[in-house]
C-alpha cells in the first residue's frame, strides 16, 4: 500500500503520550522537565510494555521500558507491578509501618505511585487482588526485617526486581481456584520479559537492566555536537562478562551446550529476564506444574518440551545489573528504549537526532554519500529535502515519535526518505516481524538549570 504523510502520521502517533512535570511559583525545581514516549508494534498483540510514576512517598520518578517474548503477560505484568516492588523498597520503615497499620484496620491507603499513564496502557484488574497480596507480603516482611538503615537505591533495585520474579514463580507453582486467574499466572511464568529501568533523583540516576533493552545519555558537548553516553550492557551472547558469568554458574561439563548459537541453551536471546520458568525450574516442578494446570497450558507446545541440555537450573535470573551516574549540566537526556531501536540505528545517531529535536538546532554537516555515485539533481534533492527536514522538525510533537520515524523511515544517506517509511508501515502482520522488532521508546528531558 502506499500510505500518504497524514496516514503515516496517524499510525506513528497512535500510541504516543507526553509528560510534563508541574511548576511550583514559576520554577521548576525538578532535575526533569518531563518526558516522551511511544510505541511502534511489530507483533499483533504488541509484546512490548512501557511505565512512569512518581513515587509520591518518596523522591524521584521512575521510568521504564519492557520487551516481553512468547507472548506479551510476563511483560504486561512487570509493566504494573514492579514500580510497587521498588517504591516498597524504597519506602522508610515508619512509612511501611501507616501502610500496613491502614491495611489492618480497613482504612484508605497512602499512594505509593502517581502514574502517568497512556489510554492504550492497561491494568489487569483481575489479578489485581493477588498482585496486592503479594506485595504486602514482601512490605511485611521488609517490616519484620527493619534494620533501621536507610535502604541504598542501588541494593532496593536489585531487591525488587528479585522479589517480583520470585513471586511471579510463587503465583504460578501455588496456582489459583479461580481458572481464568490460575491459566493468567502460568502464563505470565511461562512467558518471558526483559526491564530496563531508571530512577532518577536530583542529580542521581540509577539504571537497573536486565535483559538487552538499553539506557543512553544524550550529553551536548562545548561546541554543541552531540555524543551518546551508555549506562547499561546488554545481558546477550555479545557480551562477554555474560557468557562467562553463565559459563560460572554451571558445571565445567556443560560449558559445550551454555549457549549455543549466541543464545542460551540454544534458545534465548536474553541471558536474564523475568519469568521464562522453563529456564529456571527443575523439570519435575514443570512437569507438576503443567499437569496440574489448566488445559489450556497442556495445549501449548511450549510449556511441553523442556530445554536441551537441561541438567543444573536455574540458567537464567532476573536480578538486574544497576548503573549509578551523577548528572551534569552537559547531560540533556535519557532515551531508555528497547532493542527494537538499537537493531536499527546507532546510539550516536539516536543522539544526534534527539538532541537536534529538543533544541532545534541542526548542526549542518556537510552531506556525505559515502561512496555513492551522486548526480547532481540527486544532490540537488538531498538538499533540498534537508531544508524541508529543517522546517518539518517541528511536526512531530513527541521526540520518541521523532525518533521512531527515523529509525524506520531513514535512508542511506541518513535522512527520513517517505516511500520507504509507507512501505515499512503498510507490511502485513505477518512480514512486519521480519523486518523489524516492537519498538518501544522513552526520552526523558533533564533540567540544566537545576543540575
């Protein structure tokens, strides 16, 4: 098909949401003005998730990006509870303490999180009763084991995602008598997801990433250039520490079969994610497990087989590996997006392109064709389709938007080339996943001034 610019803006923009953080008397006090998000699907559910609160008890703004695999409840999951899981965390004991004595005794409860939410982002309100038992579970437990010190970011990151993956396990080996409940947290455990996520307090910016969705800074330097600082690692073949923090894991014997053509046990792209129990549990707690669950799970192929080479689980966790960075004036943004965008387009691109929307701002360089035979009306076209570029910057609203046109409509010679972006967006379901992954983006907008 071919799609015309009011049909293509539709599509890319269906998903976007903006934020922008209040004013107090004309200032803003905080160390982010506001974010942007959006999200381009390529798998019909889209698998991807994406999150942002407040954390109203404590400081700080959380963000975060999820990309799910074998279908998309793991990822939802995660999506809407993990924020609690850390907030929780977070929380000093005094205040964990009103929670439960409200929850004792029936009375309304303090918000934990003000969420900024898109319409399209939803909460599963079935489960909502169990996700909130175990939460309390894990406060009461944090109550009981009250240390009296002030929790670290970093050590209430790595607790948190922990906890929840733990619990996403419990639900589904303890089952429900409600069926439609009891076939959702199998298929949540079954199912997988990776997190990339950020908190950001004043100047400090944690990242804790499991999985290979990925964390940049676009930071400006003196002469206005922009350049891509990364704050996570993807937990991949790629990767070396993680190929040999498997291979430690494991006996000396099964070095051969880790990971096979770069993926775990031959399987999985991610060497850490959320859920994926077929990786973490032994095989007669799966087999249990999927006996005694609902028919609809004896129905899928894939909680049937087991992996090969299956003999030392767990093979895959989900404690995240946290990034502390101290923010500088320099430092303009953060694009936390998953890898849907990082398999199409460089980080120093991703930079370069951001941080030329915030500010307007297109540093002319000079056109490179890299080897390309060149006519003279083709150089004419470049030109003049960067002019139009320059006045066409500000008809996207949203810079993940922004972004996304880019990586998907961009040419070889680095510009948004419109058949192209037609083309990419008319694929069928079917072929889209072959050309490219769900993307899911956010940017977050740091305030010089208060830095």
């Amino acid at each position: 098909f071919y799609l015309t610019p009011p049909q293509v803006n539709s599509i890319l923009k269906a998903n976007e949401y903006s934020f922008k953080v209040p004013e107090f008397d004309g200032k803003n006090v905080s160390s982010v003005l506001g974010f942007d998000s959006n999200q381009l699907p390529a798998n019909a559910p889209i698998e991807d998730r994406r999150s942002a609160a407040t954390c109203l008890q404590t400081r700080g703004m959380l963000l975060g990006v999820f990309d799910g695999h074998a279908g998309c409840a793991c990822a939802q999951a995660v999506s809407e509870r993990l924020f609690y899981y850390i907030a929780v965390s977070l929380l000093p004991h005094e205040t964990l303490l009103e929670i439960e004595n409200a929850v004792e005794s029936g009375r309304a409860l303090l918000p934990i999180l003000q969420w900024h939410k898109h319409p399209n982002d939803y909460f599963s309100k079935e489960a909502s009763k169990l996700y909130f038992n175990s939460l309390r579970t894990y406060w009461q437990e944090l109550i009981d084991l009250n240390s009296g010190e002030t929790t670290d970011v970093k050590e209430a990151l790595i607790n948190a995602f922990k906890r929840l993956d733990n619990d996403i396990s419990l639900e589904a080996q303890v089952g429900d008598p409600n069926s439609f409940l009891n076939y959702l947290v199998l298929r949540v455990a079954f199912s997988g997801a990776t997190a990339c996520v950020a908190h950001v307090d004043g100047v400090d910016l944690h990242i804790a990433n499991t999985g290979d969705s990925r964390a940049m800074l676009g930071v400006q330097e003196e002469d206005g250039s922009w350049s891509a600082l990364n704050l996570s690692y993807d937990h991949n073949a790629q990767n070396e520490h993680e190929v040999e923090r498997v291979k430690m894991e494991h006996p000396k014997s099964e070095e051969k079969t880790l990971v096979k053509q770069d993926r775990l046990l031959g399987l999985l792209m991610p060497f850490r994610a959320f859920g994926d129990v077929k990786f973490k549990w032994s095989i007669e707690l799966q087999k249990r497990v999927v006996e005694s669950g609902p028919d609809q799970l004896n129905d899928n192929e894939y909680t049937k087989f087991i992996p090969p080479n299956y003999h030392t689980p767990p093979y895959l966790t989900a404690e995240p590996e946290v990034i502390y960075h101290r923010l500088r004036p320099q430092d303009k943004f953060l694009v936390l997006a998953t890898d849907g965008l990082w398999e199409t387009m460089h980080r120093q691109d991703v930079a370069r392109i951001v941080g030329e929307y915030l500010t307007g701002v297109h540093h002319q360089q000079p056109i490179a064709v890299g080897g390309y035979k060149v006519t003279l009306g083709q150089m004419h076209g470049l030109l003049a389709e960067r002019r139009a570029r320059i006045s066409s910057v500000f008809e996207d609203q949203n810079a993940a938007t922004h972004l996304i046109r880019h990586a998907v409509g961009n040419n070889e010679f680095g510009t948004v080339d419109h058949e192209r972006l037609s083309k990419m967006l008319s694929l069928p379901e079917e072929l889209a996943r072959m050309y490219r992954d769900d993307m899911t983006i956010i940017v977050v907008q740091f305030n010089s001034h208060v830095i």
